[in-house]
C-alpha cells in the first residue's frame, strides 16, 4: 500500500479534511498509533509509585497527564518524526501503514517538540527532567546521522532496551517526585532485558527493506534464529528480575499467579513463532510482533496486580 492509499483510509481522509495540506502528515509522523502503549508504559510507573487505589482514586491526576504529554507526545513523538525523517521509508513501519511523504518542516518540527518538551520538564522532579535529557540525547545519537546508531547493529537494541524499557516507566515514577526502593527498581529493571526480548521481534518482518537501505539492524546482525533464541533468553531473564522483586516485596500468592499468567503469555507467542519461523512470512511475522505486544500489555497490568500496593 502506498501512501496515496491514504485517500481510502477514512479516518486519514477525514483527518486531512480537519488539517489540510501537509498539517495530518506531521500528526501522522508522530506516529498516534503507539500512544496507547507509550501512555500505559508511563504511566504504569506512576501508578506503581503512588498506588493502584489512590491512582484510580485520581490522586495527583493532574501531575499524570502532564507528564504524559511531555512524554508520549513531545518526547516520542518528536522522536518518531526525526526518525522518519532520516528513514525516508517508503513501506509500512512501526505503527504507521503507508507513511505519507515527508513533509518539508518535519526535522525542525521534531526538534522543536524534543526541546520544547525538555524545558517543560523542569516544571516537574529533577528525576524527570533528568531522564528526560538522557533520552533526548539518545534519540539524536539514534535518528541523526553522523552518529545514526539505529544503522548500528546492537547499538539500536541497547538504547531502546533502556529508553522504553527502563527510563519509560522510570520517568511515570519520578514524575511523583518519590524515591526508588529496591522492590520497585528491580521491576523498573526488568523492563529492560524485556524490551530486550520485544524489540528484535519488531524488526523480522522489515528483513529485506532494511537490507536493501543498508542498515545493519541487530535482527539483521543475528539472523532470525539467533533473534528469537535471545528474545526467549532475555524474556526469562526479565521475569527472573520480576520474581527477585516480588521476593523482596514479600508478594503473596495471588500476586505470583499474575506473574505466571504473564509468563505463559510470552511462551505462548515465542515458542510457537521459533519453532516456525522459516515458514512464515513478512506479514505473519508482523502479525507475531502485534502478539508480543499484547504479551507486554498482559505484563503491564499482571506487574500492577502484583507490584502496586
């Protein structure tokens, strides 16, 4: 699908409709379709830091929302855009079906909203503002060439481990300005060896347009036997990091069956999909990926049941 096939997309076409021109494809770059989980990832650190009852009581709902939207919005959003920017792809990505052309001001677009959203987050905890600038500057070093990281096998899979992985649920706890207990850390941690697992899972079904540009992605690096193998490999060892924390939480029962319950949910997407792997094609293997991230959203509310008391 091309992205003139936009005029066939009805919310695209009334999008244009409400944003004439160029506007709906700077919104389009932004990449709106993963908010969802931008927004749930942040804000479960949040939640985890305040509680589950007071959280869905509303307490310091206000300070939520504007993290969210310096966060999701301003940060990843203009992280997306200046990503599209340098890829210039031209087939379907991550969260965007037949990218629209790239609109001429997209690159000081996004940097605008990366650092808009930079002084906006000294309106919030230093822990914020903090973690803010680290992942602003890995998302120049991996978008913007000469550096362009994303190009680098290994080097993608290391800033993305961290940036969703950790530093997203870190920012929805600092937000609240409280400090970190070992419990709390050890679940914020294991987020990265599981965004470890996630991401090589995103790049199986893009094989040869990443070939064909160049890039050296790790799953390109890896090959897609050994992509799934360390998918399996860092999913446990992220669980293993979920099970240290409910050890030192002292969780009870009910809050270790929410973690099994998430665990049989990553089994079941990564087992099946190694053990066909060779057989499926691009759009399975896409279809794969839209799997482990409902895996993830299991583990989400199952690390809420368990962990936010």
């Amino acid at each position: 699908m091309t992205a003139d096939a936009r005029s066939l997309n009805p919310w695209r076409r009334l999008g244009y409709r409400l944003l004439p021109g160029d506007a709906f494809s700077y919104v389009l770059h932004l990449r709106p379709a993963e908010w969802p989980i931008m927004t749930a990832h942040t804000a479960l650190g949040f939640v985890l830091a305040v509680g589950l009852r007071p959280a869905l009581a509303g307490e310091r709902l206000t300070t939520l929302l504007w993290a969210l939207f310096l966060w999701v919005i301003l940060l990843n959003g203009g992280t997306l855009a200046i990503n599209s920017v340098f890829d210039r792809d031209e087939g379907d990505i991550g969260y965007l079906n037949a990218p629209p052309p790239i609109p001429r001001y997209l690159l000081a677009f996004s940097a605008l909203l990366l650092g808009a959203g930079q002084l906006l987050a000294f309106t919030l905890p230093g822990g914020f503002a903090a973690v803010y600038a680290v992942c602003f500057a890995m998302s120049i070093a991996y978008s913007v060439p000469p550096l362009r990281w994303k190009a680098v096998g290994g080097m993608d899979w290391l800033i993305n481990m961290w940036g969703f992985g950790t530093f997203t649920p870190y920012a929805g706890w600092a937000a609240t300005g409280r400090p970190l207990n070992l419990g709390h850390g050890l679940v914020l941690l294991a987020f990265c060896p599981l965004f470890a697992s996630l991401y090589p899972l995103t790049q199986l079904y893009q094989f040869e347009e990443d070939r064909s540009r160049g890039d050296r992605t790790l799953a390109l690096t890896l090959g897609m036997r050994v992509s799934l193998l360390i998918a399996i490999g860092a999913m446990l060892l992220a669980f293993g990091l979920f099970a240290a924390g409910a050890v030192v939480r002292f969780a009870r029962w009910w809050q270790w069956l929410a973690l099994l319950v998430a665990l049989a949910a990553w089994l079941r997407v990564l087992v099946p999909w190694y053990q066909r792997r060779d057989a499926m094609t691009p759009a399975e293997h896409q279809r794969g990926m839209y799997a482990a991230l409902t895996a993830w959203a299991v583990t989400d509310v199952a690390v809420l049941l368990a962990f936010a008391w």
